[in-house]
C-alpha cells in the first residue's frame, strides 16, 4: 500500500533520513522558536528605545586669551664671573694667615703675609749700593766738569776729558742700574703681603700657616667672584637664528631656577653667543650675567634656564589636556549648549606652563572638556563637574606664568 506521502505532488523515491511526520514536527519547532526569539528581541529593543543613555561626567573650562611668553628652556651651569687662583710670587714661609675659608673679600684686602725679613734686608743692601754709587757718581760728574773747564782753557788734555767723561758716565749707569735693583727689592718685598686681586669669596686654604711656598708652583687660594655670576648653557643650533635675530632688536631676559627652590628664581639677561655650533652635539653654548645679590647661585649648580625670546599678545589658550589626537590631527571636544559635545579639529601651538596655544580651531570662551574624553563620541551628552575649580587652576598657573 503506499501512504499519503507517497500521492503528495513531488514525490520521490530517493531514500530519506527521517520519516515525513519528523521533518515536519522540525520544522514547526524551528517556526516556533523564531517567533519567540523575534518577540523577545522586539521587546527588548523596545525597552531599550525607552531608556536614555545617562549624560558622561567630564571636567571643562573655558578657554581664554592671555599673553604666552615664546621661550627656549634648557639645562643650565653656574660658573664663575672670575675666577683667581692665588699662587705666591716668591719662596718663603707663610707667617700669617688673615682670613677665614668661605669669607668673602673685597679687591685689595690682606689674605697672607710671608716671612719679610729676607726681602727686607736685600731691599736695604741694594739701597746701599745706590747711596754709595750716587756719591761716586756725583764726585765723577764734578771731576768732568772740572777737566771740561780745564779742557777748554787748553791746560787739560784730550785724553784727561775723555776719561773723566767715561768715568762720570759709568757711574751714572751704574745708578741707574741701582735704582733699579731698588725697585726689584721693593717689589719683592710686596710680595710678601698676598692681597686679593678682585672681589669674591674664599675657597679651600691649601697651604696653613708655618709652611713653606715655592714660587710659582704651589697655588695656595682660588677667590671666586660670584656677584655677579655667569649661567653658561647649550640650546638646539635651530633656535640659534631666532636668539640672533631677537638679541639685535634689544636685550633677552633669562630665567634660572634652582630645582630645590623653584618659588626664588634668579632673572638676568643673556650677554654672550658662542662664534661657532658645536658639530659634536649640534648646539649653540650662551652665557647670561645674573647680578646674584641674594646669592641664590651658586657656581657649579646645575639650574633650569628659560630664555625669553618674544611674548604672543592675547594668544587663545587650553589646558594641554584638552588636546586629543585622532587620525585626522588634534582635536579638542567643545562642550554645546543644549549639554551635547562637538569635536573640533585645531592648530595648536607653543605649551607654556601646563597650556597649550590654539594658532585656530577654537574661539575665546568655548568651553572645552580637559577629563572624561575617552568615554565622549561627537553628539553625545555631558555632565560637567568642577568646571570652576578646573579654571580657577587654569587662571592661577597663567597668572603665575605672567609673573
């Protein structure tokens, strides 16, 4: 007998895995769950259609348009406006010591006084000698123009002029000779008191009292000048044409700064270019002068310097970490009025201070968001929180940074 499958149009004898009333119960369970699945989907669309997504937190501030000043910073160190290292001009025992290591002194003041009795007696030796040679000379020059006399009225020979002239002039050589040697004793003598040449502050005392010091070998002071003082530092050979082009229109101020003392900052001007760029390192050596009154600097010290090329006048302005970087550059996110958020693609600038310069992009007194971008997509709903306290940090470090 053949079944009712069997008469169904489209009928085929080829062998099949399942009887027909399975295939048919598979296919109404598979139509079942679609259903089920579809409405379940429906309705959770549905309520998630009617739940808004809740506004992100975010920090903002406003930007705002301040004077930025255009500086090169760098790595500074302290040197030295001279440097002097005292060293004794004759041998002999230091007999005395007038100072004390670290005193600072003034140009001309006593430091050392070396045993002066040796110098002193050749002094008077050689004094000696030009009082006696002044005596024979004086008696030689009378002899001269005795015989010239003589000479004249034919008494005296030629040969008795030529040599009371000889004599007289020998000894008067011989005075000046004298004199000399004086003067080579006195200075000598002066030697003994080692004064100081410039002023400054004292360093390490080498050599004590009682000791013997050997001309010229034995440096025994060094006397370091250090009001005012010289900050020598290297800067990229690139900024070297704007530092020369900046220096002939007026002077530069330079900054240093202590890095354990950042709230004493030490102003000077910058007041030497080196003639030539280092072609090892590809950098330009500068040196500023610091008047150094408060003696903040110290010579050595390492310090931060920043170089005051020019200053951008009322230049639009943004926390630096309001700045995001996209495939297509930087960009900020703006917050809008109706609590959305845009994303504006700008130009930025020089970052002084914790800011960045916006060159374009934005304009003063739109509010960009400085924390929360990661979570922000363009359209999408904020929350701003902090906002002042946010600006008033902005305010206060541009204020700091005007100062």
């Amino acid at each position: 007998m053949k079944n009712d499958c069997e008469n169904s149009p489209g009928y085929s004898p080829a062998p099949r895995r399942f009887p027909c009333w399975k295939g048919a119960w598979l296919a109404a369970f598979t139509g079942c769950l679609g259903m089920v699945l579809l409405i379940n989907a429906c309705s959770r669309q549905a309520s998630t259609a009617g739940r808004e997504r809740p506004p992100v937190p975010v920090l903002a501030v406003p930007d705002t348009a301040r004077d930025v000043p255009v500086e090169v910073r760098a790595i500074g160190n302290v040197q030295a406006y001279s440097l002097v290292s005292i060293r004794s001009q004759i041998t002999g025992p230091i007999t005395e010591v007038h100072f004390q290591e670290g005193q600072d002194v003034k140009a001309g003041d006593l430091l050392f006084t070396i045993d002066p009795r040796p110098w002193r007696a050749v002094l008077n030796q050689v004094q000696a000698n030009l009082n006696r040679d002044q005596a024979q000379m004086l008696s030689a020059r009378l002899q001269f123009l005795r015989t010239s006399n003589l000479f004249a009225s034919k008494i005296a020979s030629q040969q008795d002029y030529e040599a009371a002239e000889a004599s007289y002039q020998a000894l008067d050589a011989t005075v000046l000779a004298d004199a000399a040697a004086v003067t080579n004793a006195q200075v000598s003598l002066d030697y003994t008191a080692i004064r100081s040449p410039i002023d400054g502050r004292t360093g390490n005392l080498t050599v004590k009292a009682g000791n013997v010091v050997k001309s010229p070998d034995d440096a025994i002071l060094t006397v370091a000048q250090i009001r005012p003082v010289y900050v020598a530092f290297s800067v990229p050979e690139q900024n070297l044409p704007g530092i020369r082009r900046q220096a002939r229109q007026g002077t530069l101020p330079v900054e240093a700064v202590v890095p354990d003392e950042p709230d004493r900052p030490a102003s000077g001007e910058l007041t030497f270019i080196n003639n030539m760029v280092d072609t090892n390192t590809g950098t330009i050596l500068l040196k500023a002068t610091f008047a150094n009154t408060n003696d903040v600097l110290w010579p050595g010290q390492f310090v931060r310097v920043s170089l005051t090329l020019s200053n951008l006048v009322q230049a639009t302005v943004v926390p630096t970490q309001a700045i995001q970087t996209g495939q297509s550059g930087e960009f900020v996110f703006v917050a809008q009025p109706d609590g959305t958020v845009t994303n504006k693609p700008v130009a930025t600038g020089i970052t002084y201070d914790g800011l960045t310069v916006i060159r374009s992009g934005v304009e003063v007194g739109e509010t960009v968001v400085t924390d929360g971008q990661l979570r922000l997509t363009p359209g999408a709903r904020i929350s701003v929180k902090s906002s002042e306290s946010s600006a008033a940090a902005v305010d206060a470090k541009a204020n700091s940074g005007q100062k």
